[in-house]
C-alpha cells in the first residue's frame, strides 16, 4: 500500500521487441534485486500445459483445449463481472487484509511485530479482529460486506505461500495477512454472493516498478508472474478444493472475452523511459502470456496508475492521455482500481487540494477507454505509525464530495479503500470513533451504483 513503499522505501511487434532487449537495473535507493528462482520457485513446472495460441492481426491470447473453462460475457460490456450467478453485475469491491489482527498471537507459522497500538481506528466489534480463531467471525466479515452491498472482496497478497518468515507479510502487513488466511477466505466465500479477486501488494524485498515489463536478466516480470501462477495453482487449479476456483472473480476484457482478474498496485516502472507510453501497455499481454503459457489460465488486470509530475515512485508513471487507449489497446488490461492516488500530490496542505487532485485523476482516467472502479476512502490518517504524514478526510464535505464522485465517475463501479486499514484510519466496519457513519455511507455509495 502506499505507506508501506513509503515505509520500505504486443499489438505491435516493435514495441514486443523493444521491451525484449531492454533490461531492467533497478534505480538508486531502490529495494533490493527481483528474488532469484531458487527463493521464488516458479509454479507449474514439468509438463506444462499447451501454451496460448495468437491472432497474428492481434496477438490477443485464444483459449487452447487446457483453459480453465469461462462462461461468456452475456451484456457485451467490457468490465463487468462474468462468473456465473454475477454475470453483467458492475464491480463493487474493498480491499481487504484477511488474517488474525497482529495482536502478538501466531496462527501461521510466522511472528508479527504487535501493532494495535498503532491504529487510529478501531473495530467497533472485536471479531473483526478475531479473523482466525474460528469461521464464525470470517462467516460474520464477509455477512457485514455482503449486507454493504459489497460484491467483491479485493485480496491483498504479499507474495508466494513459499516464502520465509522474513519477507513479504510478516514484516509489513497491517493484519496476519498469510497464505493460510486468504486459504481461509477462498473457504468463507463459498456460498456467499462474494467473489475475490487477488490484489498484488509492494513488499520489502519486491517492487513491481523494479522488474516491469522486463528485469535485468531479460526474463518477463519474474515475480509478478511467479507470484500470479502460485495464486492460480493454489485456488483455481487446487484438487482439493474445486469449489474455490468458482470464486475467483472473472470480467469481461476489452475483447469481451472473460479473464480471471489480479490488481497490481503502485503501476509504474523504473525499467522504462518516462515516454514509453506503448512498451508500458504491452507489457501487461507479455506477463498474461508467461501466466497462460504456465497455468493454461486467463488473466487479466486491473492496475493502480500512480500519477505522472507526482511523489510516486517510477521513472514511467501512466498517464490518462498518452497510456490509457495503449492498455485499452491490450488484450490484458481490463481497467483501472486505484489506491488513494490523493496521497500522492505534491504539495497538498488541506482537504480540498486533495479533492480537487482526486476529481481530475478520476475523471481523466473514466474517459481513457479502460474501466474505471471509483476509488473512495473515508480519509486517511497513519499519525501514530507515521507522525508527520498527512491527515485528511473523515468529514461529512470529504463523503458528499466523494459522493458526487460516484454520480460522476462510477459508472463502471465503485473501490472501497479499506475495510480494515486500521493503522491507515481507513475502515469500512463500524469504529468507536466514527460508529456506523463509514459504512452507511458505503452502503449508500453500493446502492447507487446499482441504481445506475
């Protein structure tokens, strides 16, 4: 999430070939080198399945006889949920930190540092914090998103369910945000009207910037693709539990061909010049391809555009004008789920600054051909973890400003930043501070974009 960097601190031959000679050497003061096979071990060796076929007039991914069956995109709109008993539903989601709270407890393997002292707001019931110790309380998260209006639960991942206890969630993430919960999460879906949809996170020793499109060594974004395969081997191609791929959450891509779908945040690239608008989109089908070419699975991507001229990290930052019809141009690229983009503006002093900055992202970016997930959050406020940093939000003008941001660009549905970022001031549950103001408020927000 974007505090937690700040903390760690194909349609066109050419361009394919281009992004095949340029390697990627990550920047000064960047975080360390992309891990090497033998710490990231890749998913789906031996036999793999047949690899994608290709249009040569569109070199979009064909689904060969081993694809993981889809069903079809039933309206003819690009972005709009495709699994079964979802189909033409626009996307509602929040992201979610699955997982125990770090109260000092160890329930996957792994120690957490204790953090509940760091929080700025708090559960107003304690079985939001109480995830793990019995599927009452997970039943009862995932009953609270449901009666939001929520459809989507937006899964934050920190890496493979290989890594050690010294990288990845352990040491970064807000909640025990292990493997073993998001297990626990496919699980408590089952039956729910929730789909899930894997949220790929920056962590201590990875960066999607550092090895995006290509890294040093040549090989297409090895950890975004090692990390994309583990998820799909372990809920999609998983044996022992069929029942899970159902709720992995598929959308319909631009070429109205449904795509099991992943969130990348903090979309930019150290590996690329500030003008390479059309390497930056084709990147996205070579990583598909890599994925499909592994698993025999789809996928498709939402990404968190960090803002050119801001104080976000990568020498190429999208933008709206220059990138947006290059990713919709993609076979890959479904739309746009960003993460507080507000947080990025150079300079900002108030609330209203911030509005302003987080009309003209999200309305730029609903035109550029890709769809557009309203990002919303009650405000933001990390002042114990992070003294000094901004506060802002958590006032009725920041939810009838958002609010309005929704009649005006939610069209395509809505991204609720988060459900429980309680070190971050953002929750969607009921808090002692703001009792249920937060989530009426959502549910509002829910309502009216299926009224739309």
């Amino acid at each position: 999430m974007v505090v937690k960097d700040r903390r760690l601190e194909h349609w066109v031959v050419g361009v394919a070939m281009a992004i095949a000679v340029a390697g990627c050497e990550p920047a000064t003061g960047t975080i360390g080198p992309v891990a090497s096979p033998t710490q990231v071990p890749a998913v789906g060796t031996g036999s793999p399945p047949p690899g994608p076929t290709a249009d040569a007039a569109t070199d979009t991914l064909l689904p060969s006889d081993t694809a993981t069956p889809v069903v079809p995109c039933l309206d003819g709109q690009p972005g709009r949920l495709a699994n079964p008993s979802f189909e033409n539903q626009r996307i509602k989601a929040t992201l979610f930190f699955s997982g125990q709270a770090r109260d000092g407890t160890v329930w996957y393997n792994c120690y957490a540092a204790p953090n509940l002292g760091l929080y700025t707001v708090n559960p107003a019931d304690q079985r939001h914090l109480q995830w793990s110790v019995t599927s009452g309380n997970r039943d009862f998260a995932l009953d609270q998103m449901v009666e939001a209006g929520l459809n989507v639960v937006s899964m934050s991942s920190w890496g493979e369910d290989s890594l050690p206890c010294t990288t990845g969630w352990p040491l970064v993430a807000p909640m025990q945000t292990a493997p073993g919960s998001h297990d626990q999460l496919f699980a408590a879906a089952v039956g729910q009207p929730l789909l899930v949809m894997p949220f790929i996170e920056s962590r201590n020793d990875w960066a999607f910037r550092d090895e995006f499109p290509r890294a040093a060594d040549g090989r297409v974004a090895p950890g975004t693709v090692t990390q994309i395969n583990n998820l799909v081997t372990r809920y999609l191609l998983n044996p022992d539990h069929p029942e899970w791929a159902d709720q992995w959450v598929q959308v319909c891509d631009q070429n109205l061909e449904p795509r099991y779908a992943v969130t990348i945040i903090h979309a930019s690239s150290d590996c690329l010049g500030p003008a390479d608008h059309a390497a930056f989109a084709a990147g996205f089908d070579l990583v598909a391809q890599e994925v499909y070419a592994a698993t025999g699975v789809k996928v498709g991507f939402f990404i968190d555009p960090l803002p050119p001229g801001s104080n976000a990290p990568g020498v190429f930052k999208p933008s709206p004008e220059g990138t947006g019809p290059l990713l919709a141009a993609t076979g890959s690229v479904i739309g746009v789920q960003a993460f507080i983009p507000e947080i990025w503006m150079p300079g900002a002093t108030d609330g209203a600054q911030l509005l302003a900055y987080k009309r003209d992202f999200s309305q730029r970016w609903s035109v550029s051909g890709l769809t557009f997930l309203m990002d919303i959050s009650p405000g933001y406020d990390a002042s114990v973890v992070f003294p000094g940093s901004i506060q802002y939000g958590f006032t009725a003008e920041w939810r009838n400003e958002l609010a309005s941001m929704i009649a005006d660009y939610g069209q395509d549905g809505l991204v609720y930043n988060s459900w429980n970022g309680y070190t971050e001031g953002m929750a969607g549950v009921p808090t002692l501070e703001y009792g249920d103001t937060c989530y009426r408020w959502l549910q509002t927000l829910c309502a009216a974009v299926d009224a739309r």
